[in-house]
C-alpha cells in the first residue's frame, strides 16, 4: 500500500478505499490507483480477505470415484472446463480433491468448512441414500448438485439436472424401431442417482413393449470393465444386438471386444454411447452417441452457484435433454448368434 500511494501521489487510506470499492475517494482517483496497483502486479490476499470475513473467493468440487477412472472420462474434463470458465470471470478459484468414497468426501467438507477454505461447492455424482445435502445444510454451505433430482428440496442447495430418463427412453425407442429386442445397458457405477434412473428407464421401457431380454450391468465406468462386460454379454446363448454404454470410454472398448470375438458392428451388434466426445468419432465405424453440451452444463452449475453466493435463492435448473446422434454403429436387427451359429433376425427373442 506505501508503495501504491508514493507512486499514486494519495494516501494509504486512499489507497485502501480505491482497492476496496470503498466511499471516500473520487473516481479520477479510483481509476489511478488501480492503474497503479496493476502496473506493480498487487492481486488481493485470500487470508486476509478470510480474516475481515469477506470470505475465501475459492469453490470446492470433490469427486469419490477412483482416480484411475477420471483420466479417461471426458465428461469431467468438459464439466470443469465450464466450471472454471465462469468462476474465472469472478475471480474465484477451484479447489478440487479427489477421494475414495462418500464418507471420506464429507469428511473433506466438514474440515474445509471449519477451516474456511471455500465459500460453496459444487457436488457430482448424486448418490441414492445420499448424506451429502443434509450435511451442507446442516453447515450451511452453499452448494449445487449436479445431475440431481428434479424434486431435492435443501434450503441452501440449489440442483442442475438432465433428463436421463427422457435420454434413456429415446434410445429405447431408436433401438426399437430398428427391430431390436435384445438390449444390454453397461451402465456405470451402481448406487449413483442417474444410474439408477437409467437402470429403471430401461426397464420400464421394456415392460412397455413386451421385451423380456432386455437387462442393465453396472460397471466402474472403465475400458477395462467395458470390455469384460462386453465378452461376457457376447459369449452367453443368446447375445444382445445391441448395447448401450454409459460412456464414451466403454463404448469404444466394447466395439474393439466384439471385433475380437467375431462379431460386427453394426451387422451382428448395434451400438450406442452415453457420452458424445472425439472418441467416438476416432473409431470405426462410428459411434452412435447421445450429445449434450457439457462445458455448458459446467457453466451452468458454476452460475447457479455463483448465484447463491450473492446471496439468490436455491433454484432447480434442468439443462436441455441429451439427443441421439446417429451414426454407423446402429442399424437394423439383421440376426444373432446362439452358440456360434448365426440364426434368423426373426427368431423368438
């Protein structure tokens, strides 16, 4: 501050008035101390904004999934892209730890909250059962879920939801309409919210039309995973004629295992991913994949949040309905496989 107001020719309670968007000082001078403050590199300290209570200017996101999932999952690298985007326009930094469950993610919440590390979070992956809204309210931390429920109801917690179940009975039909009855969903991680929607989408939808051969497998969301599922879905009597994964990832592991036992995609298995990306793109044939804009989505959240921290209302955002990109991996039922024998498409599924 000495060193601003020498070169600004004010004083230092100047100086402080004109960085704080204080009274007391004109514009003229406003406008040259923080020219000053800009040509000497000055940025504002968080400790001390901590201490005069101005709060910490930094959002937390913990995500409990095992590390060596998130390096390939393109969907969270987009989802904080957007994120960071809106925070940066505010100046408010991203604190992002990864963990092993949700007990160990509550556990970081309470000790940022006690040693006021950030002023909300944003909370993914919202789990059946799940403790983590009763415990921000119980702190009274501001938070946005992300990919929860349409109809959570917290006081401080505001929710961006997509429609999984309209996503999931859009693919239904698709397959449907190609003449396809045998469908297994590899779907994600069992206990998460939209896992479960999808799970209960697909099975709904198949009780609706009849189709008794029509299951889902959760995975841990990895290729490694989404090719074992997949051989194992292939090897069985009577083998789906089409799959559909829950993301990216798996789909493209899945095609290069049913390419390694012998079967064809789209000929012998049709194909769709959950999440649209490059992937799906770099592969042949490619993927039929459902779309949405998730750096969008990420932005959105950050917004909502960003919201409740100038102190709006917890609100509920739904973001547009992911659609179905066709591609090559798709096609008409033409037939299926028993034992290793290639059998009529119009057998009794």
């Amino acid at each position: 501050m000495k060193d601003i107001a020498r070169r600004a020719g004010v004083s230092q309670s100047a100086v402080s008035f004109a960085l704080n968007d204080r009274p007391g000082v004109s514009e003229v001078t406003r406008d040259r101390v923080r020219r000053v403050a800009e040509q000497l590199g000055w940025r504002p300290s968080t400790a001390a904004r901590q201490l005069s209570g101005e709060g910490a200017a930094t959002v937390g996101l913990v995500v409990a999934r095992p590390a060596d999932t998130l390096g390939v999952d393109s969907f969270f690298l987009q989802l904080i892209s957007g994120i960071q985007e809106v925070l940066a326009e505010r100046h408010l930094g991203l604190l992002f730890q990864v963990v092993e469950d949700v007990d160990a993610e509550c556990a970081v919440y309470r000790r940022w909250w006690a040693e006021h590390r950030v002023d909300g979070v944003m909370v993914v992956d919202p789990r059946v059962d799940d403790p983590r809204p009763d415990l921000l309210d119980e702190l009274g931390l501001p938070a946005v879920v992300t990919g929860g429920a349409p109809d959570a109801r917290h006081p401080g917690l505001s929710v961006v939801w997509a429609d999984d179940a309209g996503a999931m009975a859009a693919v239904v039909d698709e397959l449907h309409a190609l003449g396809h009855h045998r469908i297994v969903h590899i779907a994600g991680l069992p206990g998460l919210a939209h896992t479960e929607r999808r799970i209960r989408t697909l099975r709904a939808e198949a009780e609706r039309r009849g189709l008794t051969e029509v299951r889902s497998v959760p995975t841990d969301y990895s290729d490694a995973e989404g090719a074992a599922v997949t051989r194992r879905v292939l090897e069985s009597g009577t083998p789906p004629t089409a799959l559909v994964y829950d993301n990216d990832v798996m789909a493209v592991a899945g095609v290069a295992a049913a390419t390694e036992l012998g079967f064809s995609v789209p000929g012998d298995v049709s194909v769709v991913a959950w999440e649209d990306s490059a992937l799906c793109r770099m592969v042949k044939p490619w993927l039929s994949a459902l779309s949405r804009d998730t750096v969008e989505f990420g932005r959105t959240a950050a917004r909502e949040l960003i919201a409740l921290l100038d102190g709006g209302p917890a609100r509920t955002v739904q973001v547009p309905v992911p659609r179905l990109i066709e591609r090559d991996s798709t096609g008409p039922c033409g037939g299926m496989r028993t034992h290793g024998v290639d059998v009529a498409a119009t057998s009794t599924p």
